[in-house]
C-alpha cells in the first residue's frame, strides 16, 4: 500500500512517519513545505511539496499515485487564523480542493484531518452525525475542507476529527499545550488557565494509530480519534503538575472572557468515541498514560 502523508513535519505527520516507515506492507512517501525535518531522514522518499501551490501538488500526485492520502497538513493557530482570514483559507480550503481533486484523478482514498472547533461546544461531546456549527474562521475553514471532501465524489473518503493533541517531535514549528504547561510549572512562571473551557486531549501516537487504522481498513465516512478523557483546561495543567510531580501554585483559574483572544473557543466538546472503537478497533491511552509514553521521549 503507497500511503503519502501531507505535513510530515508536523506532530502528527511525524508519528505517522515512525509508525509507517519499517512497515513491509507499506511504502511510505513523506511530503511537506521545505526540507525534510525528521531526525532519521527519509531520502528519496520524502518530497518537496507546497500544498497551497496547485501545479506543485498535481505534479507530485500525478508522480506517486497513492492508494491512501493522509493529509495533515494544516494552519492550525486558531487566533492566526481569526486575524488573517486569506491565509486560513489558502491552507486549509484552497489547498484542500487542490489535493482532493488530484487524489480524485489518482483514485486514492482521501484522509483527512478535521477538528473539534467545526462545533459550538454547547453540546459535547458529540457523535459524528452531531451538526456542526464553528464560532471561529479557522473552525469554518476546516468545516469548508469537510465539505469539500464529502462532496468531490472520491471513491474512498474519510474524515479523521481530533481534539488538541500533544506529544512531542524533533524540530517542530508550535508547542501545544502539555509542552507549554510542563514548561512553565517547571520555570515556576505564572499563567493563567481557563477553567471554561473542556476538552478529551489526544496523545499523537494515538491519532497517528486511528488514521492508520483507517488506511488500512479502507474505512470511509467520518471519525471522531481523541483521548478518552474528558477535562477543563486548568485540569489538564494540574494533571500535568501531578504527574511531572511539579507544584502548581503559579496556576491562575480565569474565564475565557477575560483573555481577549480573537477567536471564540466552543466551551465543552469532547467526542464519543463508540464508532471509532468499534470500526477501527481504536483504543486510546488514558491521559496519564499517554503522558507517561512522553515522559520517556523527552530528552534527559
């Protein structure tokens, strides 16, 4: 099975890359912007691909025809997003129409990344079949890149919806939020938390794992891979002090209000993850665990 993975730079791309390239049933071909960033280069199979750049990506698809695109490219600064709108939509709409219509001519099966912000979190957690409603450009925007998948009449399509992940990978452009926090109880640097705001973290193995189970299965329609732990965002930072045993005094409780952020963030989402277990036979760490695994990763 050829798999061609979109943003394989990224945290995402990159577990994919570690869990796919010693594979005998698998040749893998890695694609991102620039130059190949993993620690272990991958040679000739990796490519220079610029997603918002149309002739680039025919040229490239054209060149490999995969069986299964997995395309996890994304701009994903949610407030980037919110202050320039033309930005959000060359990456995340624009180059989305351009992979999908040359995945079409390739007849590969079509993966591709969503998120939890495609919903106003005044219902969570929510099914697959729940009706999306974003409060932000960059939940829209991936909302824009759902609808354009569903609709293009590929043979094979999947839509892979995920909540903020975490882990760690060399040479990465963004922190997320187990990083960030870990960092700052470890500096003792006081920070404020939301403690409105409610989510099922998602350790990036564990996404990497539900998108190869989708690949391989041929599974088609859409998918909800999270954590299987649901938590405010101030107790995902005292779990994290707890673990990494690190006191978490300079931790301020504030309202989303009161950060002024330029994009509106869904209170409460969360998934239910029945289909994914059942379909994918996905199993998720609990957060702990997850967080254990990462442990073990971080540099001495």
């Amino acid at each position: 099975m050829k798999i061609l993975i979109t943003g394989s730079n990224g945290l995402l791309g990159q577990k994919l890359i570690a869990a796919l390239r010693h594979d005998p049933e698998v040749e893998l071909i890695a694609t991102s912007r620039g130059s190949d960033r993993t620690t272990d280069p991958l040679g000739s199979r990796y490519r220079d691909m610029d997603i918002t750049n149309r002739t680039a990506v025919d040229a490239v698809i054209e060149d490999v025809r995969p069986d299964v695109i997995i395309h996890t490219a994304a701009m994903t600064n949610v407030d980037a997003c919110e202050q320039d709108p033309p930005a959000c939509r060359l990456q995340n709409v624009d180059a989305t129409q351009y992979l999908v219509d040359a995945a079409k001519r390739a007849g590969s099966h079509f993966i591709f990344l969503s998120t939890d912000f495609i919903f106003d979190g005044e219902h969570g957690p929510y099914r697959e079949e729940d009706v999306p409603a974003p409060l932000s450009i960059y939940g829209q925007s991936k909302l824009d890149g759902e609808r354009i998948v569903q609709e293009a009449g590929l043979q094979r399509w999947a839509i892979a919806r995920t909540i903020i992940v975490y882990g760690i990978a060399p040479g990465l452009s963004r922190s997320n939020v187990v990083l960030w926090a870990k960092d700052a109880l470890e500096k003792g640097t006081p920070i404020k938390v939301v403690d409105d705001q409610w989510r099922m973290p998602t350790f990036a193995e564990d996404l990497a794992d539900g998108c190869i189970r989708i690949a391989k299965r041929g599974a088609t329609g859409i998918f909800h891979l999270s954590g299987p732990d649901g938590m405010s965002i101030l107790e995902l930072v005292q779990r994290v002090g707890a673990f990494f045993q690190l006191t978490t005094d300079p931790v301020s409780a504030v309202k989303s209000a009161s950060l002024g952020q330029p994009a509106k963030r869904p209170p409460r989402t969360g998934f239910i993850l029945d289909k994914a277990r059942r379909e994918l036979g996905y199993a998720p760490r609990s957060f702990e665990a997850g967080l254990a695994v990462l442990q073990r990763q971080l540099p001495a």
